[in-house]
C-alpha cells in the first residue's frame, strides 16, 4: 500500500524542517515505520525507525538532531529535522523497516520528498 511523503523543501544550513508521512491505516497500527534517503549518486540509507508506540532509532549520523515522532488520529509519521546540513540533501522516503534499518515489504515506495540544504 502506497504512503505519501511531504514537507520538503530548500532551506539554508542550521535549519529546520518537518517532514511527514500519511500511512494507511492497516499499515500504521501494525508495523514500524522507517524514514530512508537517497543523495544524488548514493546508495539509499536509512535515517530512523519508530514503533507504533512511538520508541525511536536513529542512525548516528542524525541522532542529536533529527526526532521521528507519530500521530494514530492522522495515521501520520513525522521527521523533525533541525540544525540541517548540506550533507542532509537527499529524497527523503518512508516505508516499512526494522529497527536495524532494513525495510520491510508491508508498504511500497512512495514518491518521496525532496530537502535541500544551500546557502
């Protein structure tokens, strides 16, 4: 089933942004979702998973810095990310995951959302 990411945007470095995901509802109550995102040339690399209690991980070049939260009233995943760095550019995704990173097939691939960081 298809997730829809939004909140994407060019934004200057020491900035913020929310990202957020619209997951179906049978998807929501029941798996962990993961945020990933592919730089231009890169491999595709996870950022975060969280449960659907709301319990957290990072991988360790966000941590400090980007919260993944969720809403059950919206069926909505958030990815608060603050003191952005040009690093950070990428297409940010949601999907399904463990919480070593790996995704998991319950979900497709969405279109993701763009974050750029320039000055």
């Amino acid at each position: 089933e298809q997730v829809v990411e939004s909140g994407g945007a060019l934004v200057q470095p020491g900035g913020s942004l929310r990202l957020s995901c619209v997951v179906p509802g049978s998807i929501f109550n029941d798996y962990p979702m993961g945020w990933y995102r592919q730089a231009p040339g890169k491999e595709r690399e996870w950022v975060a998973t969280i449960s659907t209690a709301g319990v957290a991980a990072y991988a360790d070049s966000v941590k400090g810095r980007f919260t993944a939260t969720n809403d059950a009233v919206t069926n909505t995943v958030y990815l608060q990310m603050n003191d952005l760095k040009p690093e950070d550019t990428a297409v940010y995704y949601c999907h399904t995951a463990l919480f070593s990173g790996r995704p998991t097939a319950f979900s497709s691939w969405g279109q993701g959302t763009q974050v750029t960081v320039a000055s």
